[in-house]
C-alpha cells in the first residue's frame, strides 16, 4: 500500500471540522483514504442503487442510522444528503463526524457551498505524486516511461498494461460523467473533443479555434471544458495579472491533470513513441505543473500557481504566488542544459525590478546545477523541489 501524503492533512482537518470531503478524479484513490484514515467509519457508496434509493427516500432515516457519522461515498449522487447532514452536525458537534467523497465538482463543491459552508475542510486528491511514490520506494522508470504511464493509482497496485487500463478509464468513467451531467448527443464528437484537449496540453486554450477543429459551437466547447474540468480530467492554469507596463495574454492554459491520459489520448503508447514526439515538451510541462499542483492539493490548500506570458511571446511557465511574493519556475524538457534555458527568467526578473531574485528551472536531465541566482534541478528531484518552494513561499525571497 502506497501511503498518501494527504492522509495527514484529513487527519488534521478532522480534528476541527464537523465534515471533512475528499474530491477528486476517479480511481485516484479517494475511497481508499478515506476508509485507511477513518477505519472505525462505516461505509456506503451512494454509487449503490438500495443505499442511493434510501438517501433519496428517507435521507433522514439513513442518516439517523449512524449516530456518530460515516463515510459517505460519491455522495454527489444524493444531493439532498446534504441538507441533513448540516441538520445532523449542527445538533451536535463532533470533529470528523463524516467523511465526503466526490468525483465531481459540480456536484460535491457545490453541496457544500449551499448546504455545508464553514462546516467542511476540503481535500483534492490527484493521482499520484513522483514524492509518494519515491517516499514507498517504487521505481520511477525513466522520465518517458513515467510520461506514458502516468501517475494513476490502479497503474501501480494492479498488474495492467497501460494502454489497456486507460482505454477502460476513458470509457468507464470520463464518457459516464459526460453523460451524467450533460447531454452529449454525439459520443464519437465528444470523444474527438477530448483527444483535440489532450493534443493542446500544454498550451493556451483558444475555445474558437477548439470549437472549429471539432465541428462544434463555441458554447458547446466552453461547456464541455467545464465538464472535463469539474471531473479533473483538465485543469486551466491562469494569467497571473501583474503587467510590469506588458501588454498581457489574458487565456488560461490548458493541462491534463494525468500526463500518461494525455499521452493515451495522443496515440502515445510507449516510450519509443514519446522520445521524438512533436508534444514531448508540452507533455513534460503537464507533468511538472501537476506535480506542483499535488503539492498544495496535498496539503489541503488552494493553487497559487499562474502561467506570465506577454504579448510579445515572453513566457515564465509557472509563477508561484504567496502574498507580494513571486517566484519564477521555467520548465525544460531538454536533458543537457541549453544557454538559451535562461533568457526568459532573466528577462522576466528584470521586469520585476528584482534581477537577483531567486528561480528555479526544472529539466529533463539527471543533475543540479546552479547558475548564478537560478536553481537548475532535475525531473527526479521534483518531491523536493515542490515542497521546498511551498515552504519557501512562507519566508522572505531573496532581493524581495
């Protein structure tokens, strides 16, 4: 068994929180956490169609069942749990009464906004980190292995072959939940859509230019975006919108929160395939990003990751906000480290009127090198490098 990091997180959160929730993808592992961290819980799954039933008609009756709380599965399923589940800890309050498990945002994010607000301490669980799976000494193979494969939980514990457990993913479960929330009335446009998603990861989101690629409208498009995001399918990294007198883009990018589904969606299924693909930097960027994503997700807090991208094509990958503080992260896929890997940082640092700040610039490549105030580190070294920074955050940067 792979140990969570966020596992101490929700231990944390209980002991303040009438209700801790646990979203996230599916077959991320939230079912699993959720009952190793609270053993003592009794369990439902309201993906259950007697348990989903009896929430449905007698929500209250269900709930009077366990008087010291659950566990409640996909609990999405039976929106109007929610309201008697405020009812229930109010009457009385115990920390970490219940335990919420949700696939989807729409559903779970929003019964705790209407019906649960101040009563809940929120966890999103990802896939996978590189840190948890080097924390349990499993191998991390090489970078494009890990790239194809991705970070999915049952890729680890289980004997499939990648291919074939992502095929069954896309189908089970991101193609369900597209019909569960919207009414996709085409299921070979809507899987094109996502194929057209995962070959723009990556990349700036241009809906228009998605939307015509796929034959739909652009209110289709931006609807089904919302889909794949709510499900964590997708994430949209923002502009951060300081200007320094720069005319800014103002699009979100585009990423998979899985770069080995991205790799599937692409027709990638081997390292051989990866090595020269047209996408491999773009898949490399997903993969950093999502790990630095994992890091604050672990720790039950929001992102304060941005993208900085000036009209004129100047691009800092990942901005990391913490009060007044930024810090500049590049991304490089290269394995040998090019002169030219700097000139955006450094430009960049310029801007912000703090030429010798700290930066870090994560590559494909096996060592760690220091150039002058920029930290070069390496794709294995990334557990260290995202908790570093998320602690960093806290303390003053150099020249700030």
């Amino acid at each position: 068994m792979i140990r969570r990091t966020a596992q101490q997180t929700l231990m944390r959160l209980a002991k303040g929180f009438p209700i801790v929730a646990i979203t996230g993808p599916r077959q991320s592992g939230k079912t699993t956490l959720a009952r190793i961290t609270f053993p003592e819980k009794p369990y439902l799954s309201l993906e259950d169609p007697d348990i989903r039933a009896a929430a449905e008609n007698d929500p209250r009756g269900l709930l009077s069942g366990f008087p010291r709380g659950a566990i409640l599965d996909e609990v999405q399923r039976a929106p109007q749990l929610f309201s008697y589940i405020q009812t229930k800890v109010d009457e009385k309050i115990i920390p970490g009464m219940f335990v919420l498990t949700g696939s989807q945002q729409f559903g779970l994010i929003s019964g705790i906004t209407q019906s649960l607000a101040g009563r809940v301490g929120l966890v999103q669980l990802l896939p996978f980190s590189t840190g948890e799976l080097k924390t349990a000494r499993r191998s991390l193979g090489s970078l494009d292995e890990l790239m194809v494969r991705g970070l999915y939980p049952p890729l680890y514990d289980r004997d499939f072959k990648t291919a074939d457990w992502l095929a069954g993913y896309t189908t089970t479960y991101i193609e369900r939940d597209a019909r569960m929330l919207i009414n996709v009335r085409n299921l070979s446009q809507f899987q094109r859509f996502i194929k057209m998603c995962a070959a723009r990861t990556g990349q700036i989101l241009n809906l228009s230019s998605l939307a015509a690629d796929c034959g739909i409208t652009h209110n289709t498009a931006a609807s089904w975006i919302s889909i794949l995001e709510a499900s964590y399918i997708i994430y949209l990294l923002q502009p951060h919108y300081r200007n320094f007198n720069k005319r800014l883009i103002k699009a979100p990018k585009l990423y998979f929160m899985d770069v080995g589904l991205a790799s599937w969606l692409m027709g990638i299924h081997s390292p051989e395939q990866i090595l020269f693909h047209a996408n491999r930097g773009a898949l490399f960027e997903t993969f950093v990003v999502t790990e630095f994503l994992k890091e604050r997700f672990n720790q039950g807090m929001p992102s304060n990751l941005f993208y900085w991208r000036d009209s004129k094509g100047l691009e800092i990958d990942v901005v990391i906000e913490a009060a007044d503080k930024l810090v500049a992260v590049e991304i490089k896929s290269g394995q040998s480290i090019a002169p030219d890997f700097f000139a955006a940082i450094k430009k960049w640092l310029n801007l912000t009127g703090y030429p010798d700040a700290s930066a870090w610039l994560v590559y494909g490549g096996q060592k760690k090198v220091i150039n002058e105030n920029i930290t070069v580190v390496p794709w294995k070294e990334l557990p260290d490098l995202t908790a570093q920074l998320n602690s960093f955050m806290g303390q003053p940067v150099k020249g700030q």
